[in-house]
C-alpha cells in the first residue's frame, strides 16, 4: 500500500499551493481560510500526498465548525500514523514568530508549536516547510530564531533534513522536493 505525504498547516499559510506545486494537481484555494474542509489526496507514483484542511481561525465557519475541523484534522492523524511517511508542517515563515510572541505572552502554546509537538509525539517523521520566505530579509535569522522555538537548536542548516525554506507562490520549493524524493528512496529500500 503506497505510503502518505501529508501536507498541514494553520489557514492560509499555503498548503494547497505547495500541494499544487508538489503534484500538479489543483485544489480550490483562496484569500479566505477554510477553503480545503476535508482531506485531499492524490497519488503520485508511490505515494499519495494529501492536503488536509487548515486549522486555526477561519473567518466564514462558526467556532464549532471550528473546532470540528480541528478535531478532524488530529484524529486523521491518529488513526493513519502507520501509514504515512512524512508530515510536512507548513508555516508561514513571515509571520511565524510574531503570532508565536502573541500567543505566548498570553500564557499560552501557539498552535504552530502545539502541532510540531503533536506530530513528533506521535511517533511521525515531520518536515517543516517554512513558506513566504520571499518575504524575510534575514533568511538565516528568522529559519534560528523559528528552529529553537520548535525545541531544535540553531543554526537551522543542520536541519536541512527537516527544514525547507520555501515559497510555494514563486514556485521554489526545492528544498522541500528533496526531503521528500529522500523519504521516498529510504521507504524503497
């Protein structure tokens, strides 16, 4: 049975894009969060990628449709944890740490981290695909400062097997293909 590539992410941090990107496949996608609602997959020779629904606020669904996504979202995670190869965390790189500072100074885990957390706890392989890097002007300083916030010690470079600096807009994801395409040769041997 072909293994899993599962893309996830808060709302609009561009999943669907890299999704896109990563398979040649179009999923809606939109200014406004909580346009993917369910699991998307498709496969592609070995493997079936999956783009799964934002989490976070979505500006047009009530709290309890909400938290139902969310739910969703993590018991998708914890019945098919045998079955995929890689979680790929998408972030906003751009906006990362400000959100993080956010969260933090009102006592609680920005869900960024709480979801890292969760995915490693859960025994999966994650990759983090910190998207929007066009934006960012001191690339090395903010993929540091995003590592240690995730419990990895800086300089992110020695995470390039975990870390891709990307910006699925603009179609550079390199980074994030080779993870991948070495999952994929590790799975296959």
């Amino acid at each position: 049975m072909p293994k899993e590539i599962v893309l996830i992410g808060r709302s609009n941090v561009g999943k669907s894009t890299l999704f896109r990107q990563l398979t040649g496949k179009r999923v809606d996608i939109g200014r406004r969060p909580g346009m993917t609602r369910k699991p998307f997959k498709v496969k592609i020779g070995n493997a079936i990628y999956v783009d799964m629904p934002g989490y976070g606020f979505m500006k047009y669904l009530s709290r309890d449709e909400q938290e139902k996504t969310k739910d969703s979202v993590i018991e998708y995670f914890e019945q098919n944890k045998d079955n995929i190869l890689l979680a790929i965390q998408i972030i906003d790189a751009a906006s990362f740490l400000d959100i993080a500072d956010r969260w933090e100074q009102r006592g609680e885990v920005p869900l960024e981290i709480e979801l890292y957390d969760f995915l490693n706890d859960l025994g999966l392989d994650v990759a983090l695909a910190a998207n929007k890097m066009d934006r960012i002007s001191n690339k090395d300083e903010a993929l540091d400062a995003i590592v240690e916030r995730l419990g990895m010690l800086p300089p992110w470079r020695q995470w390039t097997d975990k870390v891709a600096p990307i910006s699925a807009k603009k179609g550079e994801i390199e980074p994030i293909k080779l993870i991948i395409s070495k999952r994929l040769a590790r799975a296959s041997s």
